[in-house]
C-alpha cells in the first residue's frame, strides 16, 4: 500500500473549483477515488482576482474530496487559463562536443532549458516548453532523437507563456489553503488529455473546450501539439446576456440556459413561452423560449468565430496541417444543445462532444464522465505522470500518529466569534494539535477585525 500512486489534480475555473484525488488500476485505466466540488468566488475569466475567496472555495472543495475518498490531500497538479495566456513558436539547437556519442535524455533536457532562458516580456514567465520535431545534422522530421547520433541537435518548439503575477497568485491561493503545488498545466493541454485518442492527435484535431469564464483550444497534429489559445469569453457570457436581455436574476438566467437553451434558433415554435416567478410579489416574467435561442445562438456564434479565427492562424487549410479528425467540443459548454449542429455549420468541419471517459475505469460515476470533468480529469492524468504520492489514507496518518497540517476551512463568513472557534477546537483534541497556528492568526485576526469595527463605529 505504501508505493500506490495516488494523484490530485485541482482545476481552478472561473464557475467552480473541483478537486478530484484517483489512481491507476490494474489495468492502467484511471479510477476516481473521490471529487470535491464547490463554487467559484474570486476567479474571473480564469484569473484569480480575489485571493480570500479562492481559498475558501479550494479548501471547501479539498475537504469534500478528503471526505468522499478517504484520503488525506498533501499535494495537487494545478490547472492554469486566462486571457493572459499566448503562445509562440520558437526553434533552438545545441552543438554537441562528441557526435559520435547515442543522443540521450539530458541532451534535449539541455536544449529545453535553453529555451527557458528566452527573454520574455516584462511580467511574463514561460509555463511550458514542448518540443515539436527534431532535426539532428540536417536532417529533419525526427520525431524521436534518442538513440541517435550527431553534432547540431535541433528542434521546433511550442512554447506556451503566462502573466507571472497571475501564475504566482494560484500559488499563493494553494499554500494558503494548507497543500503543496506539484505542478502546472496549460489547462487545455490537460482536458486533450484526457478527451482525445492518439488515432485523434495523429489525424489532425482541435479541442474546443468552453468552460464558464475562458474558451480554451488546442491543436493537434501528427501527435504534436501545434497551437494553443485561451479566449476570454465563456458560458457565463451567455448567461450575462440572457440576464440583461430578459430583465432576470442571474441564477435564473443560468437555469433558463442549462434547461431550455438551445444555440440553434429554429429549433422552438414561437408559442413556447417560460414563466418566470416575479421578485418580492411581481409578476412573473413571460420569456419566449425562441427569443432565448436567439440571444444564446448569437453569443455562441461569437465565440465559436473567435475559436474559428485562431484555427485559421494555425493554416489549417495548408493540405499538410489538416484536421482530419475535426473538432471536439468539451467543458460545460458542450453540453448546450444543438452546439454541435451550430459548429459544423459555421466551421464545415467533423465535430463531436468530447467525454472524458476514454481513460477512465469502466465503473466510474456517470457524473464524472460529463464534460464539466474532462480539465479535472486531465489533470489527475499529469498528476500521475509526476509518479508522487500526492494524498495519503487517513487511517494510515491516524496510525502513524504524524501531525498534518492543514489550516481550519473558512467557511464563508469569515469572522466566527472567538468562543465558537474554541468549542470546534475543543472537539477534536488531533485537529487542535495540527492548527495551532492556524488559531492563533484566527484569533488575531479577529481582534484586529473588531478593532477596526470599533473604529467605525466610533467615526460614526
């Protein structure tokens, strides 16, 4: 049981933050162990712009995986979006001191971190580096170098940069909650993961993923990543428009779009009409179910054209970089109905919803292999990759009788009075041990709070 590779991946969205802690099973599928979820405050558009919020929500969401699976949680593989990420293509090489020597590992290690050291814009730091194919003496399309033998190793990159501030804020938010970072992922990269065969990669594919606040794409070809992209307009812009164009609340807009929408117009008949109950003793709203459609088709159109847009920048129309395998459509986005039709229609090509059950274990929950998971899953995915043991069983640590520690979940109202935190405290006699200092910045927070209240108060 000791050397059971556990993995977290924790995908950070603009809608709701999901923790999900799995494993390989024998048959090297992924088995899901327990998933945490809760609801997304302080991201917008995939960027963290309220840090207290983001770790309330992370620790909510930790805990209720740490609940469902057992596990205790020590570290997770993180997934990062936004508008502030782009990517360029670049191509470098290293002269080798004896060409007579097998290329191996460490030399293209060495040309990855050369590739590191690329002067980037002020405030940018560079998230991946990817090789694309090699060419060794010359000769080019070498898809695999080791093994081989020559002085001038070359070779094409795709190299994928953030807003260091924006990176170094995810961070911040996952030490704060009490967990190590093991590692980042451009989050599309990780949903490809885990919704794509190889055949697919091989063929030519571009993986649409809608999530709530960003689009995110990804581009395969010959079974190398070709472009990346991440556009800042998601489900919520949609919502946001049946808001304001119906003259509702947002949670009924959000309701109105996952159970009547539809991104294609001629769908409904001009007589299907929702009531919507009215606030605080109104009337309740009347709202063509054909109007609705036409506010969601022409968001969605608008997003599928910007996607459309970048597709276009890779040259998809070149013979060479076709996408023979077309489009795949993943996220909670996916899930609105007839988007598929609309897809094929504004971009001509193949398109299909991509599930992310393709590598998980045939007894996992439904719920899981919805669109909604494919980042979460994919993230687990490249936990594994990283071969760490990044929960551990918790009757294992109550055996070993190792304090962890894991600072108390905030619930939302921040400021409990003192009294009742001593009384959760005196509950559980292992959980006081392990937040000691957690309490004590609680406690000074909270007289600093009521300090400042005092202040108030008195001004007035």
């Amino acid at each position: 049981m000791e050397n059971e590779n556990i993995a977290v991946g924790l995908d950070i969205g603009t809608t709701k933050i999901v923790a999900m802690i799995g494993k390989k099973n024998e048959y090297g599928k992924l088995e899901i162990l327990g998933v945490g979820k809760s609801k997304s405050l302080g991201v917008a558009r995939g960027v963290v712009n309220n840090i207290t919020q983001t770790i309330q929500s992370i620790q909510q969401a930790i805990q209720e995986a740490e609940i469902n699976s057992g596990y205790k949680i020590k570290d997770v593989v993180v997934g990062i979006a936004g508008q502030h990420i782009r990517s360029i293509q670049h191509t470098d090489y290293i002269s080798r001191h004896n060409p007579e020597e097998v290329i191996g590992g460490s030399d293209i290690q060495l040309l990855i971190d050369q590739v590191n050291k690329l002067a980037m814009l002020p405030g940018e730091e560079i998230i991946h580096v990817l090789p694309q194919e090699f060419k060794i003496d010359g000769q080019s399309e070498i898809k695999e170098p080791i093994g081989m033998y020559g002085g001038r190793l070359e070779s094409s990159f795709h190299v994928v940069v953030g807003q260091a501030s924006s990176i170094r804020n995810v961070g911040r938010c996952i030490q704060s909650s009490g967990i190590e970072l093991s590692g980042l992922t451009l989050e599309p990269l990780a949903s490809a993961d885990a919704v794509l065969s190889q055949e697919e990669k091989e063929a030519g594919v571009a993986l649409i993923d809608i999530g709530g606040g960003t689009t995110d794409l990804a581009i395969f070809k010959d079974g190398i990543i070709r472009h990346t992209a991440v556009i800042p307009f998601g489900g919520n812009v949609i919502t946001d428009d049946i808001k304001e164009g119906c003259s509702i609340i947002e949670k009924q807009a959000e309701l109105l779009k996952v159970k009547f929408g539809s991104a294609w117009p001629g769908e409904n008949k001009d007589n299907e009409i929702v009531s919507i109950p009215g606030l605080r003793g109104r009337e309740p709203k009347e709202i063509s179910l054909k109007n609705l459609s036409k506010i969601i088709h022409a968001r969605v159109v608008e997003i599928v054209d910007q996607v459309f847009t970048e597709v276009k920048a890779y040259g998809h129309e070149d013979p060479r970089k076709k996408l023979i395998a077309g489009i795949v459509l993943t996220g909670g986005g996916a899930q609105l109905k007839h988007i598929k039709q609309l897809v094929e229609y504004i971009t001509g090509m193949d398109t299909r919803i991509g599930y992310p059950n393709e590598h998980l274990a045939g007894n996992s929950d439904e719920e899981i292999s919805s669109p909604l998971y494919a980042t979460a899953v994919g993230l687990v995915m490249k936990s594994i990759e990283n071969k760490t043991q990044s929960a551990v069983r918790i009757d294992a640590i109550e055996q070993s009788k190792a304090p962890v520690y894991r600072p108390a979940v905030v619930q939302t109202p921040v400021y409990e009075a003192p009294e009742k935190v001593e009384e959760a405290e005196d509950h559980n006699a292992n959980e006081k041990q392990n937040s000691t200092v957690n309490r004590i910045q609680r406690n000074f927070f909270d007289r600093y709070v009521d300090k400042i209240k005092d202040f108030l108060d008195n001004a007035e």
